[in-house]
C-alpha cells in the first residue's frame, strides 16, 4: 500500500579473512518499521562480470535511532515481488524526520 510502513531489517555485515585470504561476512540483522519505494529499472546496464543486468534503485525511510552505515544492506520480505529484495545502501542522509537510505540491488 501506497505511504504504509513495514518492517524492514537492516543487515549489519561483519567481514572476516580466513588464512587463504577469503573473505566471509557474519550477519546482525536489526528490525525496523520503514518505508521503501523502488523505481522500476529502466537501463540495462552491465554489471562487474560483463553481463547486462538491470539493477533497481530505490529508497527506504527509517527512524532516526536506527543505527546504519553505506556498508550495511536493507532486506525487504513480504510487501511485493517486485519491492522484495537484498538492496546494498549507497548513501544515508539525515533528515529531521528520519534516515533516508538510497538503494541499489536486484530483487530476490
């Protein structure tokens, strides 16, 4: 529904390097009540391997307290199959009213 609020989780990744120079991240997911938009994707664009691929932007509006950096991810789950996703975060802003997380990923 058009200006509701949902619960998001906001992913906290925690890298780690293992001997051989792999790298793997341990999760900490927080939930919040946000809102997130997505624009649908109109550029195909290629992605890190080559491969054209279309990427969704969006945005997601979060509580002041909510504790997040660019380095962190927004999941979305049971609103549409369209807005449902992994979204890595480009930006945060601060706002008087709340954070507004800019971001990018393909819907899951």
């Amino acid at each position: 529904m058009r200006g509701a609020n949902h619960s998001l989780r906001i992913r906290a990744r925690t890298p780690s390097t293992d001997a051989e120079g792999r790298v793997s991240y341990t999760n900490s997911d927080t939930t919040v009540q946000g809102h997130v938009s997505v624009r649908a994707a109109t550029a195909v664009t290629p992605d890190s391997r080559g491969q054209f691929v279309q990427q969704l932007r969006g945005v997601a509006l979060v509580p002041l307290g909510t504790t997040v950096t660019d380095n962190d991810q927004v999941v979305v789950t049971g609103i549409d199959t369209v807005v449902n996703g992994t979204y890595d975060i480009d930006t945060v802003q601060y706002t008087r009213a709340h954070l507004r997380l800019a971001l990018r990923g393909d819907p899951t």
